[in-house]
C-alpha cells in the first residue's frame, strides 16, 4: 500500500523547503497539486521531473477514487498547495479526510506556514489563537463575522490579499475597535514587513505608502480583555454564603 504525503512548500523563500520535503517529492511516483503549473516550477528548481495531477477545491472530490486507487496499486503521491502546508486554507481536506475513513497511510512532511510564521514573530500572545482564514468576500458576512469574534480573548489571525486589505482593515476597526494589531506582510520575500497598530493607524499608513498594500498579508489582532475574573465572583459568593451561613 502507498502513502498519501502531506508536503508543505516555500510562502517565498525557497530555501524554507526542507531536505526530506525535496526527498519525498522526488520519491514519489505522482505529486497531487493545487495548479500544476505553478508546482512545476518548484519541481524544476529542484531538478525533479515528477507526474502531476491537478487537485483543487472544484475537482477535490472526484479526485479522491482515482488517488486511492494508485495507493492501492502501491504507489505513493504527495499532495502538495501552492505555497505553504496544504489543507491550510488550501485544497486536500476532502482527500486526507476520504482516506484517513478508509484507513490508508497518511504522512504529514511539515515545513512554512504563513499562520505560524506570522504569529511566531508577531509579540502577541501564542498561547492561545484563533486562525480564522480568509474572511468573506462579503462586507455583510465579514462584518457578521468580526462581530461574532469580538468577545473571543485569543489572538484573532486572518489571511487576506491585497485587493481585500483595505476592507478588511476598515471592518476590524469597525466592529473590533482600537485593538492592537500587527500586519506580516510578505513573509520571507525580499519586502517582508511587519506592521503595527490600530486597524485605523495602519490604514492611514497604507494612504500615505500604497507599496504598503501590495502583496499577502496576515492580520493579527489582540483578543479581547479578559472578562471580570471568576476569582472576583467567587470572592463574591463566599462573602454572600459566609453571611447567610452566619444568620
Ligand atoms: N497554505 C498556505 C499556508 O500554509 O500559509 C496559505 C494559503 S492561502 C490560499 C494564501 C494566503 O496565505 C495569502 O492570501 C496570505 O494571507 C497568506 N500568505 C501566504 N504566503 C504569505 C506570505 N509570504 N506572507 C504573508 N502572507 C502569506
């Protein structure tokens, strides 16, 4: 039986490609990837020739029959995304789900990711955060979003293009407020930025500098402050017990 191997790839940098990453790719006997095209430039900078299969969100699930059957023909594939970890607002989650239900081998070769790099370097909180992807397209649905997120005290991550940033950065300071925010933009490229402060101050920053917008992002927001603590109701609720004990 082959082995499905999830393959992180570079966000930019492509020395962030790791040796077994390269080793896996030029062992397996197909690479399943989000466009081809782009995966083939990759694959020839590594002096690899590999076949390639396409696997997006629109043909994700047909495709799920015909990899199985080559693992079971004994070959291993290795999905791959365009940039980063696959699955990770990336295709390949209807796959690694359809055949982790039939029991197949399913190796995950870890390596770049915008979240985590993002996140790492960023000075807000790691030990809790909520990865919301890509908001919607949507003002509507966006703002609905954020609104929902508002009470939640994790560090709030969002991936966003440039086209969308500007929206974006209006929404958060609509429905988020002041918050302390930090932008990564172009993380591991020659123009990797970071970014800080309000939603409204980052704006007024990308007015005055448009360069600032070009490019991927990843917005980071500070959760919200933390609720009355329990301790103080508690302390509450044994003063009022001690009393009621006492009459
Ligand atoms: N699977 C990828 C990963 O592991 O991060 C994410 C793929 S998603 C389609 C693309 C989004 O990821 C971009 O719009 C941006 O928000 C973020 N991203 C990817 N590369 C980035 C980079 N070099 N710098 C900043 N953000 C990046």
């Amino acid at each position: 039986l082959g082995t499905l191997y999830v393959v992180a790839t570079p966000i930019g940098n492509l020395e962030d490609l790791s040796p077994r990453a390269a080793r896996v790719l030029g062992e397996v006997a197909l690479v399943a990837a989000e466009d081809t095209r782009h995966t083939s430039r990759l694959l020839r900078h590594l002096g690899l020739s590999v076949s390639m299969l396409s696997l997006h969100e629109h043909n994700e699930a047909a495709r799920v029959e015909q990899i199985d059957q080559r693992l079971l023909g004994g070959e291993s594939i290795a999905l791959v995304s365009d940039a980063g970890t696959p699955l990770i607002s990336d295709p390949g989650f209807v796959l690694v789900r359809e055949l982790r239900a039939r029991g197949r081998r399913i190796v995950p070769v870890p390596g770049a990711c915008a979240l985590v790099a993002a996140l790492c370097a960023s000075g807000l909180p790691t030990d809790r955060f909520l990865f919301q992807g890509f908001l919607s397209p949507k003002s509507g649905a966006r703002r609905q979003r954020l609104k929902d997120l508002a009470s939640r005290e994790e560090t709030l991550v969002f991936y966003e293009s440039p086209h969308r940033i500007r929206d974006t950065l209006s929404d958060i300071a609509a429905e988020l407020g002041a918050r302390r925010l930090v932008l990564a933009r172009e993380l591991t490229k020659s123009f990797e930025t970071f970014l800080e402060g309000d939603a409204e101050a980052l704006l007024a920053r990308m007015e005055a500098d448009p360069d600032q917008t070009r490019g991927e992002f990843v917005i980071m927001v500070a959760g919200a402050e933390p609720k009355e603590s329990a301790d103080a109701t508690s302390v509450e609720a044994q003063t009022l017990l001690a009393a009621l004990l006492d009459e």
